[in-house]
C-alpha cells in the first residue's frame, strides 16, 4: 500500500528532488496506465473525460518558485504514513 512512498524514499537517497520527482512521475505514470490498460473495460470514460478537462486549470495556484529539499519531503511523507 506504501509503495511510492518507498520508491520515492530510495529515489531520494541518490537524485536531488527535482530529478526524483520527475522520475517518480514517469515511473507512476506508467504503472498507473498499465492499470488503465487491464482494466479498461470498467473505467467511466465520461468521468475520465471531465477530470482530464478540469484537472489542468487546478494548477494556476502552484507557485513555480517554490523548491522542497530532501528533509521537507521526506517529512511530508511521514506525516502521511502515520494518518
């Protein structure tokens, strides 16, 4: 159930967070879309079609100056580990 978590835990301990973060996104881009690939049959596209469309506009409110080191992240997750 942890599983990106402890992916991302050894993705930090040998890339900086940028190339981490990056590499954790393909990595479960592709895990999540081979999930979508097996199981299409039960996926509701319509659903599927709006968050594609709203989901994009979410991000205006992100601050691209923002930049988290090793320690902020790695306490955010455990943070989330223990809830």
């Amino acid at each position: 159930m942890a599983g990106g978590m402890v992916l991302l835990g050894v993705l930090l301990a040998y890339l900086d967070v940028a190339s981490a973060m990056i590499l954790f996104s393909i990595i479960q881009l592709f895990a999540n879309g081979g999930r979508v690939v097996a199981w299409r049959a039960y996926v509701l596209w319509p659903i599927f079609g709006r968050y594609v469309v709203v989901r994009p506009g979410i991000r205006r409110d992100v601050d691209d100056r923002f930049r988290a080191d090793k320690a902020m992240v790695l306490s955010r997750a455990r943070v989330v580990c223990r809830s």
